[in-house]
C-alpha cells in the first residue's frame, strides 16, 4: 500500500476553507503566505532573510505557537499572518516587492501583505507581537 502525503499548504487550505469568521478577509491569505514564503526560500533571496523567513514557515507548523489553532482554530492564523507579513515586508524592503510579486500567485502582493499587517497589529496586542518575535528569535 503506497502512503500519499499532503502537502502543509493543503493542509492550511483545509483548515481554512469552511471559516467564515470576522477575520475571513485576510485570514483566507494564510495559506499563500505561507507557500509565497517557501517559494522565497527556494529563491536567490539574499542569504540574511533565509533565516527570519524559515522561521516564519516553521512557527506555521508549531503546534504550541502563542495563539495554538489546535485551541482557537482559524482565529489562531492570525500570528503566523502577522510574522508571515512581518518578514514579507523585510524581503520587500531588501529587494523590492517587484521581486516578491515575481514568486506569487496573489494579487497585489504588496498590497496584501500592508492589508495582512494592519488588520494583525488591530488584533493583537504589544505583548503578543513581542513573544511571537520572541519566539523565533526576531
């Protein structure tokens, strides 16, 4: 019998697709922040962000990250949205979000990841913001 794997961005779509929530408008971006990030990774980004942007994929896949899906399901996106746009914004200042747009399948690129920010920072709060940077070592 041959195991079929999913890929992690399958799984995010997944877990995503039936919410309908207040946050749905930037929440729904998750997904492709997460894959923008690995296509980055695999990119010739200059060699000082592969380390911020491997640690804004792996806090996806932490099961224990500041605001646990596992706890508050979708709501619980909101941090990795949040470092996702955060390190998004450190590649778009170094090379340009010409650059960015170049690896994406979304829209506006820049636009969205100002729009994934800004409804973020209305979400969470100071102390939050500081354990999530906390966390991976930002």
């Amino acid at each position: 019998m041959e195991a079929t794997f999913k890929d992690f961005y399958d799984t995010l779509i997944e877990n995503l697709e039936t919410y309908t929530g207040e946050y749905e408008s930037f929440i729904d971006y998750g997904p492709d922040l997460f894959k923008l990030l690995c296509d980055l990774l695999n990119s010739d980004v200059d060699r000082s962000l592969k380390l911020p942007i491997c640690g804004a994929i792996a806090y996806y896949v932490a099961p224990d990250d500041i605001i646990s899906e596992q706890i508050y399901g979708p709501y619980g996106y909101i941090d990795d949205i949040y470092l996702s746009s955060y390190v998004l914004k450190m590649v778009g200042e170094r090379h340009g979000y010409e650059f960015i747009q170049q690896k994406s399948s979304l829209g506006d690129v820049e636009a969205i990841i100002d729009e994934c920010e800004a409804k973020s920072l209305e979400i969470l709060s100071d102390e939050e913001i500081k354990s999530i940077m906390d966390y991976i070592g930002l």
